[in-house]
C-alpha cells in the first residue's frame, strides 16, 4: 500500500470523553463517505458488574446516536451465511459504521475504512489491539484509531499496553514489549505466560542468542 499514512492514535476515558462527543467526531468523516470499525470485547455484557461495553449495547447506542447512518453488527455467534451478507454489504459501502467483536482482527481490507473505535481497549491484549488498528490506514486517506478505556477498570500494566500501542507502529517491537510484560511461560509445559521455571538468563538475551544461533545455522547449511 504505496499510499497509505501515518494512522492517529487517540486514547480516550470514556468518562471524560463522552460517546456523544465521539460521534460527533465521527459525523464529520462519514459526511466525507468514509467508514468506520466499532470493537467490543464481547456479544453481550455477560457480567454487568465488571462493566464494560457489548457489541449490542454498542449497536442500540450508535442507532440512537446516529439515526441516519447505516449501522450493522457481527459476531462469531451469526450464522456463516449471515456473516457473509454483512461483510460484503461494507465492502460495498452499504453499511458506514460495522460493530462487532474482534472477528473484525483479521481478513479485511477496505480501504474507505478510515476508523478504528475499540471499546474498553484495555481488555485487549498488543497483539489484538495491532491487529485491529491494521484494519483501518490500507488507502490514501487519514486514518484515525481511538482507544477507549474506562478509568475504574484501568490498571498499570493495562496502561502500559494501551501507550506502547499508541508509540510503536513496528510489529516485531510489540511483541518483544508484549514478551516482557507477559513472561515466556513454560517452554514445555502449558503455561502461555508468566516467568516459568526458565532463570537463567534475560529474555532480552534469550531471543539474541536464538537469532544468533539460527543466523549460524543458516550460514553452516550454506557451507556444506
């Protein structure tokens, strides 16, 4: 993509951000016939509790806001054929805004999507959040990625997360961050995070001597 630009990042608290105000934002770029990607962590609020936003809350909440804007919704829950309809409708420009979960991380490419929203983005993980903002920043036009969090649900490592996602573009560079803050796990075991039983050495030397040894691999073969 020869022509694309520089995406802007915008962390938002959706306590002093309102949505209303978003939208508002938002009106001036779909007026602009462009479109625009609303993520959720989940279908349904499924513990009221804990907070957060669904894709259907969402949903009724832009419908309200935006009555004169062609909304739809996916999921993983809709049937294969349902999700298809969809899809191509917004490949087609027929929908302007498409809420949904993070079904949206992968596999589209419209580049008349400017925008990227995620909704308590601070429940998502660097790889996800990379994955997302990737889908929006494929044209010539400006594109814009917000990441809206909410405070009473927001902690340092969370925080952490949400600025190295606003500061790198490089997708090697978040997964070492996300290496670091995440721990290796267990080598041989089941543990995905974490420190493991694996001490004795920095992970920052651990992944040099890998590419080192990998480097000399390649250069013996060569040899032989």
């Amino acid at each position: 993509y020869p022509l694309r630009r520089q995406r802007q990042m915008c962390i938002r608290d959706r306590e002093q951000d309102k949505i209303p105000v978003l939208c508002q934002k938002l009106k001036i770029l779909l007026c602009r016939g462009e479109q625009i990607y609303w993520v959720c962590p989940s279908v349904t609020q499924t513990h009221p509790s804990k907070g957060g936003v669904s894709v259907l809350q969402s949903y009724e909440r832009l419908v309200q806001e935006l009555p004169d804007t062609s909304i739809a919704y996916i999921h993983g829950r809709l049937d294969l054929e349902s999700k298809n309809r969809i899809i191509k409708n917004f490949l087609a420009g027929k929908i302007q805004i498409l809420v949904g979960t993070s079904v949206l991380e992968v596999g589209l490419d419209v580049p008349n999507a400017t925008t990227m929203v995620i909704e308590d983005s601070n429940r998502f993980g660097l790889s996800s959040l990379h994955q997302m903002r990737g889908r929006v920043g494929r044209g010539a036009k400006q594109s814009h990625c917000f990441l809206i969090y909410r405070r009473a649900s927001m902690n340092k490592v969370a925080r952490s997360r949400l600025e190295a996602i606003r500061e790198h573009s490089d997708g090697h560079i978040l997964a070492e961050l996300d290496l670091e803050n995440r721990g290796f796990g267990n080598l041989l075991g089941l543990q995905q995070s974490g420190s493991g039983r694996l001490q004795f050495a920095p992970w920052e030397i651990v992944l040099e001597t890998v590419s080192y040894t990998h480097l000399r691999a390649h250069e013996t073969k060569a040899n032989l």
